[in-house]
C-alpha cells in the first residue's frame, strides 16, 4: 500500500471508437494518450523526531548531511523470530554530492507511541527486605486446618538427559519442617533442619503468608490448590546444587507440569510446589526469588486450569513476567547488565529456552525483563500484569493485542527508548532526571545498552553480527570541520529494520578507554598482576568518582560477577590498595582540546581472574561528578586476559642478580 501511494497513474483521454484499423476507418481510430507512472518524492522528514528507514530491497543507499556537531545514531532490528538466526549488517561511507537520491529506500519520520508519561525500561525505587524476625498472625494454634502429611515423596528431574525419560528422575522423601496457614516447607531427608541457614525457614513462611501471596494474587492471580490440602508447598533440597549431573546450581524453580492432573508420575508431582535451594539464606535476593516463582506458580495455575485451560506459556514472556514482580534487583542486576553490554548478542523473543541452547543466558533475561517493565509502563491504570496473565494467547500475538501495536513497531519504539538511554548516561545531567537506579542497579552501575563508535572519516566500512529479534546501536560520526553529505551504502538482509535519530555532539559528554600494559620488570609482577591502563575524558571542573570491574559472560555464574567497585576521589599519585585486591594510581589530569583527560593504572590480581570460567571480557565503568554534583556513566570493555603459567619461583638467573 505505501509502495502505491509513491505511484500515480493519470490518464487525461482514454476514448476511442471500437471499429477494426482497416484503411477505410483508419482515420475514425481516435489516439489514446496516457502518461508514464510518475514516482512522487517522499515528503521531507523532520529530523528533530526518529526518522525510519524503509527498505525496499537488502541493498540500499540513502545519503546523510553532516555538520560540525551533527550525530547520528543507527538503529538496526533484527525481526525473524527464528531461534539464533545470527544475522550481518555490513556499511560503506564514502563523499558524494547533495544530489543524489536515496536507492531502494525512503525516510519518513516515526512517532513515540502515546502514553501518559514516556516508558522507561527501568522499575522504580526497589523495595527492600527488612526481615521482622516474626510471622504476623501465622502459627499452627491459629489455623484450624489440619496438619499436614509429616513424610511425602517427590520425584526430581536431576540428570542431563532427556526429560521424557523416566530413568533421569530420582525419587527423594522429604520430612515436613514447619507450617502455617497457607504454607508447608519440606526438607530433604539427605539434610537435617539445623544444617539450614539461620532463620531460613521462618523467614521464608513469613515472606509468603505477609507479602508474597497476597501481591501475586492481587496482581497476577491466585495458585491453584492442585493438591487439595489447602497449603503451598515448598521443597527445601540440596539436589538444585548439582542439576544436570553436577553441572549447574539454581536457586529455585517451579514447574508447570506439576499443576496438570493428566500428567503422570514422575514427570509431574499433582502439587502446588515450589522447589528451593536448600543452601539459601534469609534476606532481600530471598524475597525477590519467592516473588519470582510464585508468579509462575501463579501462571501455571491460570493456564493449566481445566475449565479453560490455555497454551503453555513461551519461556521469554513467562520469564519476563516473573522479573516484573521482583520487588528488589539481586535477581536482575548482573542480567540487565550483561545485556547492556551488547545488547545485539541477545534475543529477545524465545519460545523455548531450552530447545534454543539458551536457558538461563543472562542476557536473553536481562532483555525481556527491560521489554516488559517497558511495556508495562506504556498503562496509565497499572493493570498490564493482570491482563497478561490471563490473556488467551501467547508469544508476540499477545503483546501485540496487550499494547495495540503491531509488534515489529513495537520493537523500534522500544529501541529507540534504548538509545536514548545510552545516550543520558554519557551525558553529564541533573540528578533529579537520572533516577538513582539507572546509574546503581542493585549491585552493579550501569551505562546503558553499548553503541559502537563509527568514524567515518577514519573507517569507511563497518559490520555488525545482530541475533533474532535482537537490536544494534552504531554512532556514525565525521571530523570533518565543514559541512558534508556522505552515501551510506547497506548490504543489509530480509528481516532488517533500520532507524536514525540525529543528535548534537553534546559537550558534556564522556567517555573511557582501557587497554592493557605489557611489562618486563619486576618479575614478580607479571606473575602476580595484570596491568590496565583507564583514560577517561571529561568535561572541566569535573572528576572521576568511582570506578567499577566486571566480569562479564552470558553463563558465568552470578558470584564470578559481582563487581568491584574502586572509589577514587581519595586517590592522588600514590598507589592505593583496595579492598577487592585490586591497586590504583591516578597517573595524570591534564586538560586537551577542551576536556579533563583522566589517566588511572591498576594492577589486577591474577587470584581475581583464577576461577572465572566462562568469562567472556572485562567491563570498566567511570562515574563522573560535577561540581553541580550531576553524574554521568562511561564505560569501556576489553577481552579477558590471556594468562601465562604464574611463576612459582625465581630461575637461577633471577636468584644470582
């Protein structure tokens, strides 16, 4: 339809007489006069809003005007939904004149969708667990409800292998510990209860009966009683240290199949159940775990109930969902900002974790938690969890009806959010218009989704690998001191969706470098640390407040994550050890070309890097603070070092000098 509207078809005359052209009537045949299909110019686009690049082929050229300031940043979406289809973009930049005209491509200028206040991908404050220690009207006296089975027997699926197979299921008896009204803990009989946490218990029926059941049933919906005595069910045991043969470690998990009748033994238990961790310990990550997977115990009682029973869930929106009713971030930090990091490595949509060879990927995870939270401020009523949970329909079907919105738009506007969020945390701004937990996410700083640099005046091609329904953000730049048109030239591919936001250079901004120092001398150092050399670039009167490592890896497990966060207003040209083992020395501060360049060493304890299987790459984040004590976030990633046998003693040659 829009490719027709570009043509128009006008024929003035049209009238002629039906008679055979033979010599005698050749005169009578009257002319008929027609005009070619005129392709009418696009109406010019306001580069103030978002503007789309529609294309019409795989192979397009557009041209882009460029002045002293001027910025833009590309927006590439891949749309096929296909489970890791891994797809290329490739771009050539070369100096071409005003006249020439886009090829097999049109802008026309896209609008944010419309809402009461623009959506943001971030929750607001976290709520945070204060532990009272007491359970509020919660004691067996008071529930005249009858005890519950003291000894039950629940089958588990622990191996690596199939899971229609009934050999990969163990069958553990558990001892009932303790209950309340609504709730009934079992424990391993591998464990004894005083093996437990301190508190453990009681902080978990607390959790549920004061806060966690009663938020998922006013939000999401209630659990179904699957088993008929009148409690839910949690499962304390040591096997979810050592899944899938030893293999992998959870925390907790629930599984749909359990609230299904017609499910046999062992594939289900026929229970309302929540299985634990038995290595768990009372506090804030307990609370957001609960409310996590009582939502899916939530949805798994909606979608599985007989009267009208529903299709199973897709991983990606049964996921994302039980991230929303997390009230804190010890759950969530360490995957958003793994998908910060490189937000085209990850897929959004997923149907099947499992069978996609992405189960339990940080940043898959750290995705759909973004997108939902995003979509679920896009409502002024508040009322998009309850509405997904019972909606009939699953996958982009069901987004597409929650929001209105087809879902390939959809997923631009939910880019474009993004980018603008890449873009204000480089940015030195009021504090009032960066909310604390954008910068401080539970335990982690964050800087926004990556955008790589493209300097068109140094680089004249680029490429970027972009997963399934997943985006990628590039910042074209020119150093040109004179205004110029330059011709993109896209060897793109079908299922390629591309947007441009224009952007001033802002002079405020920020940014970091971070690259390794090879030394000789001492020897004892190179066996000991890896030196890093950081250079941050920023505005006059400003400094560098904080400095934070991290490990990153879209399997490496949450403790090899934690950050270490280096605090260095203190700092000056002595060397500073901290806590972490990690030892920093301002260099230099020096101001170039209108910016305070900041210049830091550190030394990296090799023991810091021992251990970390499965890490992919290093992520430094600066903290600058004004003198108006507005802050901003650059950030910088390099490869995980390449590490040579430590040295255990000194050689004959080191021992004589």
């Amino acid at each position: 339809m829009l490719i027709a509207s570009l043509i128009s078809w006008e024929i003035l005359s049209t009238k002629s007489d039906f008679l055979p052209a033979t010599p005698r009537n050749r005169r009578a045949v009257r002319q008929v006069k027609a005009f070619k299909p005129v392709r009418r110019p696009p109406p010019p686009v306001d580069w103030k809003q978002p503007v789309s690049v529609t294309g019409l082929e795989n192979q397009l050229h557009f041209p882009l005007s460029f002045s002293p300031g001027a910025e833009y940043v590309l927006i590439v979406n891949n749309l096929d939904r296909s489970p890791r289809q891994t797809k290329t973009i490739v771009l050539t930049a070369d100096v071409t004149s005003d006249e020439q005209p886009a090829t097999n491509c049109y802008f026309e200028n896209t609008q944010d969708l419309v809402s009461g206040t623009r959506a943001c991908s971030f929750l607001n404050t976290p709520k945070h667990h204060h532990s009272s220690g007491t359970i509020d009207s919660v004691n067996e006296a008071s529930s005249d409800k009858e005890l519950q089975e003291p000894i039950r027997y629940f089958h588990l699926f622990v191996t690596d292998g199939d899971l229609s197979d009934r050999n990969q299921y163990t069958r553990l008896k558990a001892r009932l510990i303790e209950q309340s009204p609504r709730v009934a803990v079992y424990l391993d009989e591998q464990q004894k209860p005083e093996e437990l946490a301190s508190g453990l218990v009681s902080d978990l029926i607390s959790l549920l009966e004061n806060e966690v059941l009663d938020k998922i049933n006013r939000e999401c919906g209630p659990v179904r009683d699957i088993d008929g005595n009148g409690r839910f069910t949690i499962l304390l045991s040591p096997w979810l240290g050592k899944l899938q043969g030893g293999k992998t470690t959870i925390n907790g998990f629930v599984r749909p199949s359990d609230f299904r009748d017609n499910v046999a033994e062992p594939f289900s238990n026929h229970c309302d159940m929540l299985y634990l961790n038995s290595a768990l310990k009372p506090g804030q990550q307990l609370l957001d775990l609960l409310s996590h997977e009582v939502t899916h115990a939530a949805v798994s009682s909606i979608r599985t109930a007989r009267d009208h029973a529903l299709p199973d869930e897709e991983d990606w929106l049964n996921e994302g969902i039980a991230h929303l009713m997390e009230p804190g971030y010890t759950n969530r930090d360490y995957r958003i900002s793994e998908f910060y990091r490189s937000p085209e490595s990850y897929p959004l949509v997923v149907s099947d974790y499992y069978r996609a060879q992405l189960w339990r990927n940080h940043g898959c995870r750290g995705a759909v938690n973004l997108f939902l939270n995003w979509c679920n401020q896009l409502e002024s009523n508040r009322s998009f969890a309850k509405r997904f949970t019972h909606h009939q329909l699953t996958g982009t079907e069901k987004i597409e009806q929650l929001t209105s919105t087809p879902f390939p738009e959809l997923f631009r506007f939910w880019s474009l959010d993004l980018a603008r969020q890449s873009l204000s945390y480089n940015t030195l701004q009021a504090t009032s218009n960066i909310p604390e937990p954008l910068i401080y996410c539970g335990r982690f700083i964050l800087a926004g989704p990556a955008i790589h640099d493209w300097h068109l005046s140094h680089q004249n091609q680029t490429s970027l690998e972009i997963a399934s329904t997943a985006s990628g953000f590039l910042r074209l730049k020119s150093d040109s001191p004179l205004p110029e048109t330059r011709m993109i030239k896209v060897q793109g591919f079908p299922s390629m969706q591309l947007t441009l936001l224009k952007i001033k250079q802002p002079s405020q901004q920020v940014s970091l470098q971070a690259h390794y120092i090879s030394t000789e001398y001492p020897a004892e150092s190179i066996s000991e640390f890896v030196e890093v050399r950081l250079r941050c670039c920023h505005p006059i009167n400003s400094k560098v407040e904080l400095i934070s490592l991290e490990f990153n890896g879209a399997y490496l497990s949450q403790v090899a994550r934690q950050p270490h966060k280096l605090d260095t207003t203190p700092i000056t040209s002595a060397q500073i050890k901290q806590r972490s083992g990690l030892q920093i020395t301002k260099l230099d501060s020096l101001i170039q070309q209108g910016k305070q360049q900041t210049e830091f060493r550190v030394l990296l304890p090799r023991t810091n890097l021992d251990g970390k299987t499965g890490a992919e790459s290093l992520s430094w984040k600066a903290i600058v603070i004004s003198e108006a004590q507005d802050r901003s976030v650059a950030q910088a990633e390099m490869p995980f070092p390449s590490l040579t046998p430590r040295r255990l003693a000194k050689t004959i040659s080191d021992s004589a000098n």
